[in-house]
C-alpha cells in the first residue's frame, strides 16, 4: 500500500459547510470521494461500479468479491475498507 490510510477512508461523511447549492454540495462530495483510497483485492484495485446514479458498489474482478449497494460512492469504497465486501456466488 503506498499511502496510510486515515480515519477518514472508514468512516466520515463530507463536510458541505451548510451549503445548500447542489453543485457546490456535489464538488465536495466528489473530492471527500476522491481522498479515498481503497485496499487492494487479488493483487489489484478493485473496480468502483455503479447501477444507477443512486447504486454504487466496489467489486474486485478477478475474484468477484462485492460490497452491497451504496447511496453513495463514498459509502461503497468506506464498506470495502472496512471489509465488508462479499463473495459472489
């Protein structure tokens, strides 16, 4: 793993400083998104997925392990850190 990881990579939600505007609130989420590194599966990064714009998840594709569905994306990547994820079957 190059970087530790903080607290933040398990738990935490973005801070949108009462912001009620829409793309401001998206512009932290995605950055709050970005910062969080996820551990490896397999050897490899898992691949952040999603089934709709309200149904995110992480899967590792070489093994098929997957976290549930998510609201948000930020959500699914702190589930896989915290090894939530499932097998596939």
């Amino acid at each position: 793993m190059s970087k530790q990881m903080n607290i933040i990579d398990f738990f935490g939600r973005p801070d949108y400083h009462g912001s009620k505007d829409e793309i401001v609130r998206y512009s932290i989420e995605d950055r709050f998104t970005d910062s969080i590194q996820t551990y490896e599966c397999c050897g490899e990064m898992p691949k952040e997925m999603f089934r709709s714009c309200h149904e995110y998840f992480i899967k590792c594709l070489v093994c098929g392990r997957k976290t549930k569905m998510f609201r948000h994306l930020y959500e699914a990547k702190q589930a896989w850190n915290c090894e939530e994820a499932l097998w596939q079957n």
